[in-house]
C-alpha cells in the first residue's frame, strides 16, 4: 500500500506473491473532508483507521472508504469490528481483499 496523509490506494495484483487479507470497511465518503473527519474521530477511539479512494465506475465517481487493518484471520477482524460497533455505534462490514507483496 502507498500511504499519503492517511490514504491508501488500492493495490494492483501482480500475480505472484499476493496475499489475502481482510479489512473492516466502516464507512465510504463522496467528499474527503467527510472521510478525513470521521477517519479522525475512529482515530480519537483507538482505532487505526485509513482512507482508500474508490473509482466507481457506475457513476464516474471518486468514493473515499473509511477501513481498519489488514487482518490475516477472520477471527481477528470480528473482535475489531465488534469493538467498532460498540464504541462507534456504527455497523461495518469485513471485505476480504488480495494485497500484493513488495
């Protein structure tokens, strides 16, 4: 991932070396200042929160998702996104993704 004030891109697969991991999507944004405000507020609590920009090829859109982690377990991503819920009393969802090795 390439990390700039809080954003992450979504990587490309390369092929080899990849690696599935899973991330806890707890909000997606149209506008940045909304994605950077709530990602601060998650940060304020605890959590290691980030921005990915999201093309939605749909609507010709720039999204901006709020996640947390990169989690190699199921197990450990449902602890963090029930922690999510009850300290943030928000509903997330667990995306499992492919990460490319550098």
């Amino acid at each position: 991932f390439q990390a700039q004030h809080g954003i992450r891109h979504q990587p490309r697969s390369r092929g080899l070396g990849d690696v599935y991991k899973r991330q806890i999507e707890v909000a997606a944004k149209k506008y940045r200042k909304s994605a950077e405000k709530f990602m601060k507020e998650m940060q304020g609590n605890g959590f290691g929160a980030y921005i990915q920009e999201y093309y939605k090829e749909n609507s010709k859109e720039l999204w901006y998702r709020i996640r947390v982690g990169a989690f190699v377990s199921k197990d450990s991503a449902v602890i963090v996104a029930h922690k999510i819920r009850d300290s943030m009393h928000v509903n997330s969802w667990i995306d499992y993704v492919k990460e490319t090795k550098e």
